[in-house]
C-alpha cells in the first residue's frame, strides 16, 4: 500500500498562548501571595511563589522566542 503524503503543517500564531500562560502564572503567585502566604511560610513553601516568578521570566522568554520566529 503506499504511503500518502505528510499534511502541511499548520500555521498558528503561538503568542496568544504563551500570554495566556504568563497571565496564569501572575494569576497564580498573586493568589498565593496574598491568600496562602502565611500557609507556605509555616510550612516552609515559600518556594512555590519563586516558581510562579520563574515561570514568568520563562514565558517571557519564550513569547520573545516565538515573537522573533514569526518575523
């Protein structure tokens, strides 16, 4: 039987998403820090808002990534 051939690639543009990622990240550190941080602090948490942070700092990165390849 032969082998039809691969589809196109589709043609999307990637920076909605990744906003949509950072904007969840702001999201989750601000809930954290203003309701929960009394809870990471006693139970030695605290590292969950620097994930927030550098999950950030990732996102921006990568919204710089996909910004520079769709030019």
């Amino acid at each position: 039987m032969a082998r039809r051939p691969d589809p196109e690639p589709y043609e999307v543009d990637e920076r909605p998403f990744v906003a949509a990622g950072i904007v969840a990240w702001i999201v989750a550190f601000v809930v954290l820090a203003v309701f929960f941080r009394d809870d990471l602090r006693r139970h030695h948490a605290e590292f969950w808002l620097w994930s927030c942070g550098i999950g950030v700092v990732l996102g921006l990165y990568g919204l710089r990534f996909v910004s520079r390849r769709r030019k």
